[in-house]
C-alpha cells in the first residue's frame, strides 16, 4: 500500500528543508527559467509581505510550482500535489515532489488530514500555499475552466487572501539555451471575505486576462462584465 503524503506537520518545514528548497531554487531554477526559458516577470510588486496567503497559477506543466516560487521572489510554497506524483517512475520527479515539502490532496473532496496540513504550513510563519484551481495539467488548451473550488475553501477557513499568479507563453519543455520565452504575470490579492462565487470569478478573470485565455462557458457571462474597481484586499 503506498504512503499516504498528505499530513505534514510544523517540523516537515524546519530549516533543512528550507536550505534543500533555496538551493534548488537558486542553484537549479533560476539558472534554468533566465537561460532556458528567458523568463520575464510582472507585477512582482503584487507580492504581499508575509507568508499568509495562498498563491494560485494555472497549470500548464511540471515546471509550474518552481516557475511560480521564482515569479514571486523565491518565497517558501508548499504545494498540493496529487498522490500519483508521490509514487511516479521518474525518481528526480519523486524525489523533488517529496524534498520540497509538497504534499497529497483529494482535489475533489478535501481530507481532515489536508486541513490539518494546510493549518500547519501557516503555522510556520515562513511558508504560503501553492495551489493550481484548474487540477491536472492543462497545456493543450486556451480555456480557463472546470475550476476546482478547494482552494476557496482553504481561504475561507484560514483567513487567506488568494494571490493569482499566470504562467504565460509556455509551448513546451525548452531543450536549449534561450529557446523559450515565457512571461510570469502575478496578479492582484484576492480576499477571502469576498462570496465564494466571487472569489473564483476574479481569480479566472485576472488568469484569463494575463494569459489571453478565454474563461469557460460557465464564466462566460460573469467574466464578460469587467470589474469597476480593484479586487478588494482584506486588512
């Protein structure tokens, strides 16, 4: 039976690894986003101080959680991941999932355990949430759609605001220097005090406003009427 990887507590985010974490990002991602991909960043000055917020991107490839991390300055993310990719064949892909402090969600239908994770990640003081609303990897599409709505949920009971950040451009793994270009696009924060309806329409107007994507047929009508003043920020 395989591990269960979805209850960390305060101790799995101490010190080693986040030395672990810093030097893959220093070491491995920025050298990689800057030579491979000719990375762009906007709107880093969006990045709220603190760690209590959850930072959610569309989905796109694998190299979406580090791309993101780097995007926002290189803050401490603990991202939801799927329990697949705690047991994948690729054993670099394995081990980065466990090392980095991901950990396993139902998407559908959060766990206690889940919960109690995410309680814990804020709890350290120095670590936000990384979630991805669309779920699985969506490359082969330009439709911002079938959001999953845990991560409303997540911002509702631990009192976070949701930080949209937008992986745009991307057509590929680059397997040379300067053969991609993608531009990291961070958005403004989102309050939770806001209907859970709400949240989610902001959240895919901001995504679809950076990447050019049009929002799906259930957000067609809302997203059609733009917003008459700047998303509301809790205090």
């Amino acid at each position: 039976m395989a591990k269960n990887y979805n209850r960390r507590t305060e101790k799995d985010y101490g010190l080693l690894r986040k030395a672990f974490y810093l030097a893959f990002l220093y070491g491995v991602v920025v050298p990689v986003a800057k030579l491979m991909y000719n990375i762009k960043i906007e709107g880093r000055e969006n990045v709220p101080k603190g760690s209590h917020y959850i930072y959610a991107g569309n989905h796109v490839s694998y190299l979406d959680p580090p791309l993101l991390t780097y995007a926002v300055g290189g803050r401490f993310i603990a991202y939801m991941a799927k329990q697949e990719l705690f047991e994948a064949k690729n054993i670099l892909l394995r081990t980065l999932v466990r090392w980095l402090g991901a950990f396993a969600v139902n998407r559908d239908k959060p766990e206690i355990a889940t919960f109690k994770t995410v309680k814990a990640i804020f709890n350290t003081k120095d670590w936000a949430l990384g979630i991805f609303p669309q779920g699985g990897i969506r490359k082969d599409t330009t439709k911002i759609e079938n959001i999953h709505k845990g991560f409303v949920l997540f911002a509702k009971k631990f009192k976070a605001d949701i930080i949209p950040v937008a992986i745009c451009g991307y057509d590929g793994y680059a397997k040379k220097l300067f053969e991609k270009h993608l531009t990291m696009k961070v958005g403004k924060p989102i309050s939770y005090e806001l209907p859970e309806d709400e949240i989610v329409r902001q959240w895919v107007l901001q995504i679809c406003e950076f990447t050019g994507f049009e929002p799906g047929d259930e957000y067609k009508t809302q997203a059609a009427v733009k917003l008459d003043k700047e998303p509301v920020i809790s205090k």
